[in-house]
C-alpha cells in the first residue's frame, strides 16, 4: 500500500503522521508516542465538532428535552431508561460567508384629510388614505451548516436552520473517540445548494425583508428575487450524541450536539389519554367562544348608547329593544365561553400542575435515569436548576405585613409623641409652681 507522509500531527505529541493513500478515514499509532489517532484526511475535511460533553452535561440536555414536552406522562423520570448513547459523525457542507440577496415590495399607506362643507356649512371632512407603491433591497451574509446526508437533512434543518453554524474547529483540532460511527457524505454540494441551503436562505432573506419595514400602513407585502452569491464551501465532520431513550419498553432517540441551543428529538413519550382529555375540552371552550362573539357585545353597547341618545324618537326605542333582545341571547352564550373556558383552564392546570411535582421530586433527589448514565447521581451538574417562583399569595401576604409594620411604627412613633408632650407639661406645670 502506497503511504504519504503529510502535514497532518499526533493529538498527543504533535509529531508529523503517515496515512494510506486515498482514505478518507483511519487510525493512525504515532510512532513517537504510539497514542492512536483518529484521522480525517485534510485534503476531504475541512474542520467540524468535536464530542466534548461530559455525561453530566448529556443526563441533563435529556432532562431539559423531556421536561419541555406537552403531555409528557408524570412517570416519565422514574419510569425511562437511557438504553445507549451513540457518537456519530455526520459528514455537512459549511457555507462560510454566503450572501443572499432579494427585494422586499409592499404598499405604504399615507393618510390624508379631505375638508368638505355641506350646503348649510355642516364640516364633513373625511380621512382618505393613499397607497404608494414601494421597494427596497435586502441582503444578508452569514454561515449556514447543511447536512451532507439525507437521512439527517432534516434534523440538521431543525438543529442548525435557525441557530445557523455552531463554531467549527480546524481540522487538526478534531479529536474522535474510538468508539464513533462515521456516516458518509451521500448528497453531493450541488444536491443540498439547490435544495436545502436555498430553503434556509430564502426563510432569511423574507423574515429580515418583512422585518424592515416601518410599522404602520403597509400591504400588499411581498419578498422574491431572491438569489445567492456562492461563498467558500467545506465539508466538515460534526459530532452528534444519539440518545437512545426507553420508556415503558418503547424506544425514542434525542439527539444532541455540543451547542446548547442544537437539540432534535425525534420522537418523546406522550400521555396521550391527558393529552386527549385537555384537547377536547380546548375545543369545546373554542366551539363556545365563536358563538359568543365581543362584536356582539359591542354591537349592543353601542345600540343601547344610540338609542338613548334618540330615546324620543320611534327609532330610538326601536334600537333599545333590538339592544335588549340581542343582550338577553348573548348572556348565556358568554357566560358558557367563559365556564367552557375555566374547564379547560382546570384541565390543563391540573396536568401542568402534577407534571411540575413530579419534574422537581425527581430532580431534587438528584437520582439519575435509569441506564448508562446512572453514574451521574448526586452530580448537581446532571440536573437542571429549579427556579422557584413566588407564589403570588406570598407576595401579597409580604406586602401586608410590610403595611402592618408600618402602621405599628407609627402607632408607636404617635405614643412616643404623646409621652414626650405630657413629660413637656408635667415639666410646664412644675416650673409654674
């Protein structure tokens, strides 16, 4: 086998490296220090991320992804099992300093007032608005990390789209564990730049081009014309822990980067009788709350307040009946939104309340999940920091007793001014005799 001799260094010592020719990846001894090193040919890879959390730091980004999850059921810390955590190393394409351009068209509205005078020199002036068509450029440059394989085309979409590229090191920082699985580019530049990278610049340039505009009269919004103007393109290694969570005998996977803010789960348990039961009783508050529409009410309002004005007039007790009548239909309606409303309230309440009792009963015996990561207990670090809100009850109990004190010290303050002035007249009284 032919060998080449680059500029490629041990991790340990920093002495120069041999590789095969022509392999993307291999396990190369130092022959200066025989610490094995896991290499990626440089003339392929570029840079990428390295496995850098410890396991406290994976048991709780677990913790955070199952206590963000709506209808989680309660046992879900003391029931679920981290089965297996497997390092893999997704091959992506780094698109450094890429700018996308387009033009963001709308319709600006600029009122004006119009002065008329009737015959018999009653003002009608009146607001008349003018649309004015209106364009303006767009532009934005920034990295974007797309994955080089489709099967992770969409988690890297979910992981990376809005967080946008993590911090990439060199290449001779790289540092891959033994026990990793290398997954192989099988999207070509050209396959994710028409496709995947378009996407995410596209959402761009819309979102910043929406978000230029004053506020105020504006329509007709409309951002296209979007082009990009091609940057460096490398391809690079990311590091990616999948987590392989089991609860009730059913496997789900978390998968996890070194960023904080880079999390996909692709599937959580769910309660899906709670999650039922809540779902409905939103519905039938939203089915009530349609019938009892506030234009109704303010319909009524304004009916009542008319027909007042007019009330010697026929019109006028024509409309405060109308009033009336349309009160006397709107009442039980409201009234219903608002009961269907508490029930669904209650509903929820009473989950969220249950699954936060038992998020801080498990967190703060500091027991770790079952599995490979049992080792993390009693590490503070493995669990999230419970932030206790105070309960408004308390707040207003604080402030009343705060009042109260006050209302004793002057009481007492008062005291020691009476006292003061009966010792002065006493003293008064004495100096007379």
């Amino acid at each position: 086998m032919e060998i080449k001799t680059g500029h490629l260094k041990c991790s340990s010592c920093g002495a120069p490296l041999s590789l095969p020719e022509g392999t993307l990846k291999n396990r190369i001894k130092c022959s200066f220090c025989g610490v094995e090193n896991f290499i990626i040919d440089e003339d392929v890879i570029a840079g990428g991320m390295n496995f850098d959390l410890s396991d406290a730091d994976i048991h709780r980004r677990v913790l955070d992804v199952i206590s963000d999850t709506k209808y989680a059921p309660y046992d879900i810390f003391t029931e679920s099992s981290i089965k297996k955590i497997n390092k893999l190393i997704v091959p992506a394409y780094l698109f450094v300093s890429l700018t996308g351009i387009g033009t963001v068209t709308y319709e600006k509205g600029i009122d004006r007032e119009v002065s008329s005078f009737s015959d018999d020199g009653h003002d009608d002036s009146y607001t008349v608005t003018d649309w004015h068509a209106m364009s303006a450029a767009i532009s934005d440059t920034r990295d974007y990390l797309v994955a080089g394989n489709k099967d992770f085309s969409e988690l890297f979409r979910i992981m990376f789209g809005e967080n946008r590229a993590p911090e990439i090191l060199k290449a001779e920082q790289l540092k891959f564990p033994k026990d990793c699985t290398e997954i192989k580019f099988d999207l070509t530049e050209g396959d994710v730049y028409g496709k995947e990278l378009k996407a995410l610049v596209d959402k761009t340039i819309d979102e910043k081009g929406r978000a230029s505009i004053e506020d105020g009269h504006t329509r007709k919004v409309k951002v296209d014309g979007i082009t990009i103007q091609k940057g460096e393109v490398r391809k690079i290694s990311v590091a990616i822990y999948e987590v392989i969570l089991e609860h009730k005998g059913i496997e789900y996977k978390i998968l996890l980067s070194n960023d904080e803010k880079a999390t996909f789960a692709e599937n959580i348990p769910l309660d899906t009788e709670i999650q039922t039961f809540v779902e409905e009783k939103k519905a039938i508050y939203e089915e009530a709350d349609k019938k009892a529409p506030i234009g109704m009410l303010v319909a009524i309002i304004i009916l009542f307040i008319v027909g007042f004005i007019t009330l010697f007039f026929l019109i006028g007790i024509v409309l405060i009946i109308i009033a009336i009548v349309l009160l006397i239909i709107y009442i039980p309606k409201a009234k219903e939104s608002n009961a269907k409303f508490e029930e669904y309230r209650k509903a929820e309440g009473e989950y969220l309340d249950n699954f936060v009792k038992a998020k801080k009963d498990f967190i703060n015996k500091k027991t770790a999940l079952k599995g490979v990561l049992s080792n993390v207990s009693g590490n503070p670090d493995a669990f999230p920091v419970i932030v206790e809100e105070e309960p408004k009850e308390t707040e207003e109990k604080a402030e009343k007793v705060k009042a109260e004190e006050k209302t004793e010290d002057a009481k007492a303050e008062e005291k020691s001014e009476e006292t003061k002035d009966e010792a002065n007249a006493g003293e008064k009284a004495e100096e007379t005799k």
